[in-house]
C-alpha cells in the first residue's frame, strides 16, 4: 500500500497565501463599510439641518438628540462627537465616487482635521499611492510634507504630481528639507557617531526612504568606490524609478563644511561615468547634516547642480517652531526666486 504523499513547502505557501489574501479583502472590505456608512450618516444629517436652515441652532439639537438616542443603542460609536465628524466628513468628501477603499476612517478623521482642500487632497493620493498607514499618514501630516515641498515648488506642482499628471523632473520635487528623523530613536547630543546614524537608518530603512520621498529603492551601504589605488566609501546608494537616477547620500553628524561638499561631488562624478547607464539621468548628491550655511552652499557649489544640502532632524518640532521654519522657507524661496529673476535680466 502507498504511502500518503507529504504536504509540499509549495502548496503549503500557496495555501497560506489564499487564507491571508481572504482575511486581509475582509478586513478592508469591513473597513470600508465603516467608511460608507458614516459618509451616508454625515449626509442625512446635513440634508436634515438643510430642510431647517433657518434655525441656527437645530444642527446642535439635532446631533445631541441622534447621539443619545443612537448610542444607547449601538455604543460608543455614534456619540455626539462621531456624528459631527461625520457631518464634516460629508463635506469635505460630497461626492461618494470619490472615497477611497484603502482608507479607513482613522485615516479619513486625519484628513478631515485639514482645512485646505488642496492640501486635504495632496495627503489623501499620497497616502493611497503608498500604502500609507494610519500611523505613517499622521507622522507625514504631523512633519508637514506637504509645506517642506511647497518650499522647494509652487503648489499646482505638487499637487499635479501627486495626481500623477506629471513625473517630478529634479530631486527638489521629491526630497524633503528638513528631513525627521525621529524613528531612529537618537537623542539630539553630539555623543553618538556617523556610523551611529548609518547603522539606525539601515535598521529603519523602510521609514527613511518613505521621509527621503517617493520612489526610492535601496542599492548600497558603505559602497566602495576604487580610483585609481585609492579607496572611498560612500555612505548610502539609493536609485529614485521616478528620476531615474542614483541617489548617493553622505551622512554628517556635525554641521556641514565645503570639503563635505567637494566629497559628495566626486562620488557623484564616479557614478555618473562609471555606473550610470546611458539613457539614466545625471546622479544626484545629498548631503545630510544637521545644520548646513546656505551661503557656503552656494559659493562651493555650481548653480546648475545636482547636489543639495539638506537638513535633518531627529525630533518632530512643536507647531510654533513648524511654523517658524516653514516662514524662513518661505522666504529662502522667494529670495532664490528673486535672484533668479534678476540674472534673467541682466542676461
């Protein structure tokens, strides 16, 4: 008599497979019920208040008097202040083609609390295109992504790439400055070393190329670059399928000086004549510091260049200082702009 045939490492992987392929449709499905139905409550209650706009204050009644009746029914779920949000929800997101069933309502509550509906939306794609968790979503609204590249573009820009109506055409469209790097879990003192920060970003590796920006992939650690006898070592290679480029990033715990700058030029030059393919784009250079002089910056490097030094931090900043650095910003870009404008003319 045959033996019985053992279970295949082959079909016990497919089958697995199939079951957590199932659990995880269910539970977005489930979630995005959760989504529908609060968008539909948001919506009969603001036709209700509608039909009785002359009194101002039945949309008050109206949302109490629901809310005591519905959670002694269903709970805490429609209380009073899930019942307002729903209502605000609604008109924020009027049209029901437009909900998204890979947000749930945890991410839908963070978009609501934003007032700019172009900056509502910037959030919403992103988060979409990818994958964002709720938990990355409130990192990346808390860190202001969406003003740190309104510095560097004009919002039409920015908005128009996150449609996917345009591919980004320099790493100023894509990369942050400042960047947070507060997932690494590094104190702010001068006691820790660059391989301190190199090791952490490797251990956090998926965080980093989602604060670097969209479409990074990771290429090499300490990449040892051979000219002529001598040896160098670049930090981290990472290549941008949006640019279509290298990416070589220097990591500086010290406040950058030209000679960082002179470095980060030549590992770019190498990539650029020894790896770069043909039809690639030129490679780019980040230097990563902590504090940079943007006066030094500019005198040490050329003004068509694919170098940047940009700032990290390795803490999120209170409102009050977001909205300071966000002004200074500002104002660093309509300098540049400035300038600009006046080359433009003398030539």
């Amino acid at each position: 008599m045959n033996k019985p045939r053992l279970l295949s490492d082959l079909l016990l992987k497919d089958v697995r497979s199939i079951i957590t392929t199932a659990q995880n449709n269910a539970v977005r499905s489930v979630e995005f019920h959760r989504v529908e139905m609060y968008w539909k409550l948001g919506e009969r209650i603001f036709v209700e208040e509608q039909q009785e706009q002359e009194r101002a204050e039945y949309g008050t009644y109206l949302i109490a008097s629901l809310a005591q009746e519905l959670e002694r029914e269903f709970g805490s779920g429609f209380s009073k202040r899930q019942l307002e949000l729903s209502r605000q929800f609604y008109r924020c997101f009027p049209i029901a083609n437009t909900l998204c069933s890979q947000l749930n309502w945890f991410q839908y509550r963070l978009l609501i609390r934003i007032a700019d509906a172009g900056k509502r939306e910037y959030y919403q794609l992103e988060a979409m295109k990818n994958r964002w968790s709720g938990k990355e979503l409130e990192r990346q609204i808390n860190a202001q992504l969406y003003e740190r590249l309104l510095a560097s573009n004009d919002k039409a820009s920015v908005l128009a790439v996150a449609r996917g109506q345009r591919q980004p055409e320099t790493a100023r469209e894509i990369i942050k400055d400042p960047m947070y790097l507060e997932f690494l879990g590094l104190e702010a003192h001068a006691s820790y070393y660059e391989q301190d920060l190199e090791s952490s970003l490797i251990t956090h590796l998926q965080s980093f190329l989602l604060e670097l920006g969209n479409g990074f992939t990771f290429v090499a650690r300490q990449k040892r670059l051979l000219i002529e006898d001598d040896e160098f070592f670049a930090d981290l290679v990472v290549y941008n399928r949006l640019l279509r480029c290298f990416v070589v990033v220097e990591l500086k715990t010290s406040k950058m000086s030209h000679r960082d700058l002179g470095q980060l030029q030549m590992y770019v030059n190498y990539y650029d004549r020894y790896e770069k393919l043909p039809d690639e784009n030129p490679t780019i250079g980040i230097l990563l510091c902590p504090s940079r002089n943007q006066g030094v910056v500019e005198l040490t490097l050329p003004k068509e260049t694919t170098l940047q030094a940009t700032e990290y931090s390795l803490c999120l900043p209170d409102k009050e200082q977001l909205e300071e650095k966000l002004h200074e910003w500002i104002e660093e870009f309509e300098a540049q702009t400035d300038r600009m404008a006046g080359e433009k003319q003398d030539d």
